[in-house]
C-alpha cells in the first residue's frame, strides 16, 4: 500500500513537471508588451487632455503615464504662421528628446486662405516605440481681423466651428486608427 502511495505521488509529480514546462513553453512564445512613458511637449491643459486618449484609446498602445514639459517652439514671436512653420514649430519641441524617448508634439499655428479669411490648424508628431506618426488637423476659418484677439477668436471658434479639443481630438484618433503595431 505504501509504494502504491510512493508510486502515485511519483506520477503526480512527473505529471505536474511536464504541465510546468508545457506552460513555461507556451508562455515564453506570449509576447508581453511593456508598459511605457510618453512626453508631451506642452502643459496646455487642452492639449494634455487630447494627450490621454494614447492611454484610454481601445487600440491599446501601452502607454502608461505621460509627462507634460515644457518645450520651446523655435519660432520668432511663438505665433507659427503658415504650414511649413506650424510643422516645423511642432518638431522642434522635440529636439530635446535625443534618446529615443517616446513623445507626443501638437502645435496650432494660423495660415492665411485669403486676404479675409484665415484658419487655425494643428500639427501632431508622435514618436512611439522608435516609429514616427504625424498629421493634420482639420481646419478652423476665421476672419482676419480677429487673429490677434484670442478671446474673441476662441468666441467665434466655439460659435462657428469646432472646439480645439474636438480639432486635436479628431486628428489624433485619425493618427491612431493608422497605427499598426505599437
């Protein structure tokens, strides 16, 4: 009765080894995504909360925390004005990121469509996990004569147009929903 005993824990060992490394096996082949840290070169509040969804968003991108800093646009006045400086503007905030850190940039800058008309319009540069994302946001019209009035330009944003957030917030779902693998 005894070896019987000796014998059946002896299986159940053997058993419980092979189980062991049958599961170590197939977890070793499981790729783990590390959980990782974003910057965000701003500390607009607008732009952080824009910022979150990389942590909410179904897609699932990893990112744990992010942290705001401040970061300087390069360009004369802070204004951009036109395209190429609104890009530019938005990376250069990133040169201070040289060991592969993983950042999220936004930059509005205005750009004049007519002699009366202008638009506000957003550039989103992201580096993650080594890979660049960018692009633009839809624009927002507004007369010329309220570009140097911020108060009245977000009045007639809200009035006449879309939010910032929604302009940042839609982009950067668009910027998202062409992520492959994070």
């Amino acid at each position: 009765n005894i070896m019987v005993g000796r014998r059946m824990s002896r299986r159940k060992r053997v058993m419980r080894s092979k189980k062991q490394k049958l599961l170590k096996r197939k977890l070793s082949k499981v790729k783990v995504k590390k959980m990782t840290t974003i910057y965000l070169t701003s500390k607009n509040a607008v732009k952080y909360d824009v910022a979150t969804m990389l942590i909410t968003h179904p897609k699932q991108l990893n990112i744990k925390t992010i942290i705001k800093v401040e970061s300087e646009s390069g360009i004369e006045g802070g204004q951009p004005y036109g395209l190429e400086e609104t890009k530019q503007g938005c990376i250069n905030r990133t040169n201070q990121f040289k060991n592969k850190e993983n950042f999220i940039s936004i930059e509005n800058g205005f750009v004049r469509a007519t002699e009366k008309i202008w638009y506000d319009i957003a550039y989103i540069y992201i580096r993650l996990n080594n890979k660049i994302y960018s692009g633009w946001s839809s624009k927002r019209d507004f007369p010329s004569n309220l570009y140097n009035n911020t108060s009245e330009l977000v009045k007639h944003f809200e009035k006449n147009s879309i939010t910032r957030h929604k302009q940042l917030s839609d982009c950067l779902n668009k910027i998202i929903s062409k992520m492959k693998d994070c």
